[in-house]
C-alpha cells in the first residue's frame, strides 16, 4: 500500500467525518450550542478550553503515528516530504484570516453601533431643551425610560441571544408622539423638531442594527473547515517526522500551540453582544446624563 493511498484515504475520511458532522447541524443546533457555550465562557476559561481540545489532538496524533500505525505503513510514509505542509498552510491561513476579518469587522461595527445610538440618543436631549419646557420634561422622561429599559432589559437578553426587534420600543416610541404631536410656534422650533425626529430615527436604526449583529456568529461550518485543515496539519507533521519522535513532538507541540493561540482569538471576538469573551457593554449609553 502506497503512502499516497494511505494519505489520500486519511484525507476523504476526515472530509466525509466533517460532510457528517455538517449535516447534523441542518437538523439539530449541537454544534452551534457547544461553540455557544464555549464563547460564553471567560475569555481565560475560552483559552483553557481551546489549549487543551488542541494538545489533546497533537496527543491523540503522536499516540497513533508512534503506537497504532503498523511498522510496514510507517516505512511507506517516510517518503512524505515537508513539501506538503505548504499547500495545507496556506489554506489554513487563508481560512483564518477570512474568517478573522469578518470577527473583528463586526466587532468593530458593534462598537460603532453603540456609540452612533448613544450619540443620538445624547442629540435628542440636547435638541429637547431648546423645545418648551413641558415639551421638553416629556423627551427627558421617555429618553430615561428608554435607557432604562436598554440597560435593565435588552442588553441582559442581547447578551443571551433573546433580544428582538420590536415595533413598539420603549421610551422611544413615547418620544415620537411626544414630539411629533408638538405644533411649532416659531421657525426654529420647526427646525429642532425635525432633527429630533431624524436623531430618533437614527437610534433606532442603530439599535436595530445591533440586536441583527448580535446573532450574526462566525457559521459552524466555517469553524468545521479550520479544525479539518489544522488536523491534517498535524497528520502531516507527524508522517513528516515519523522515524524522529522527538522532532515530532516538537513540532505538534509547536503547531498546535499556534493553532491554539488563532483559535483563542477568533473565538474570544466571535460574538461582541454575548455574555462571554471580549463582550461590549453599554457603558456609552450609561454615560448619558438627563438632568
């Protein structure tokens, strides 16, 4: 039995292993929960976590290159050359950084979000005090009652993947009969009223924005793809080093350290509105003071 056959055979059975595990999440959500459960840990348990899931498989693999595999087919993989490792790395690479790039575009998107919904939020108060007076106490009462309901309600359940889009928001929607119930004596109240329309306007659509992203998670599948790739790394090295045991430990230990440290980030950024990890708190919307 050739080496390329035994290799070829490895390859198709972990593909058909990651075809099987894919189709089970079109029917069940397993998969989704247990990375849920992961991210929703502390970003130190999260690193644990992913460390010892990536020493175990460097482990799993030493055990079977230098235990299980037979004398005969370990002669034949010697003539694996280095060689492979640069198409698998590639791709690896190549499926991390894409994936890497879509995490830290929506986590710098979430960050966007709060502050564009704090700061209109903030515009909508200061708009008020140029309004009459009961005008005025009206929006500083349904602003309050909308950041009450924000910081109290929403973001506990935002962080718990529940939050949802309500037609009807709180405080919000208070301010919009308020203000828009309100007839203008004079040029410049016309002009401040339409901006407080507009800035509420905008808050919402900034809050929509943010309960939408706080379910929009790096895909299982995606996640399927980098452990399959990083696997077959870790195959490679060990046929690569099959007759040098020590050179083989050092260098699974090396590659699944580094697998382990990419993993950690991606994982520890993937959700920004969930309750572990590298999660973004309301602290702008908290720092709005009505007076």
């Amino acid at each position: 039995m050739r080496a390329s056959t035994i290799f070829g055979g490895v390859f198709i059975a972990i593909a058909f292993t990651a075809t099987c595990a894919f189709a089970q999440t079109e029917h069940n959500v397993g998969l989704d929960r247990l990375l849920l459960w992961i991210e929703s840990q502390s970003p130190a348990t999260i690193a644990l976590i992913t460390f010892g899931i990536c020493y175990a498989c460097a482990a799993v693999i030493f055990a079977f290159a230098r235990v299980v595999l037979p004398r005969r087919i370990a002669d034949e993989l010697k003539a694996t050359t280095p060689v492979m490792l640069t198409p698998l790395a590639v791709l690896t690479g190549l499926v991390i950084a894409f994936v890497a790039s879509r995490i830290w575009g929506n986590f710098d998107h979430a960050n966007a979000l709060v502050r564009d919904e704090a700061r209109n939020i903030q515009e909508v108060l200061t708009l008020a005090e140029t309004l009459p007076p009961n005008i005025a106490t009206e929006m500083r009462s349904a602003i309050g009652q909308y950041l009450q309901f924000t910081n109290g309600q929403e973001w506990p359940a935002m962080l718990e993947g529940h939050a949802k889009i309500q037609t009807s928001v709180p405080g919000l929607s208070n301010a919009i009969s308020t203000i828009v119930s309100f007839i203008p004596d004079n040029a410049g109240q016309q002009i401040a009223q339409r901006r407080t329309l507009i800035a509420i306007e905008q808050a919402l659509d900034a809050r929509r924005h943010r309960i939408l992203l706080s379910k929009a998670p790096v895909h299982p599948m995606q996640w399927i793809v980098i452990i399959v790739l990083a696997v077959l790394m870790l195959l490679t090295v060990a046929i690569v080093h099959i007759d040098r045991p020590f050179a083989m430990a050092v260098n699974l230990f090396s590659l699944s350290t580094a697998l382990a440290i990419c993993l950690v980030l991606l994982l520890v950024n993937d959700r920004p509105f969930s309750a572990g990890g590298f999660m973004i708190q309301p602290h702008a919307l908290g720092q709005i003071a009505i007076d």
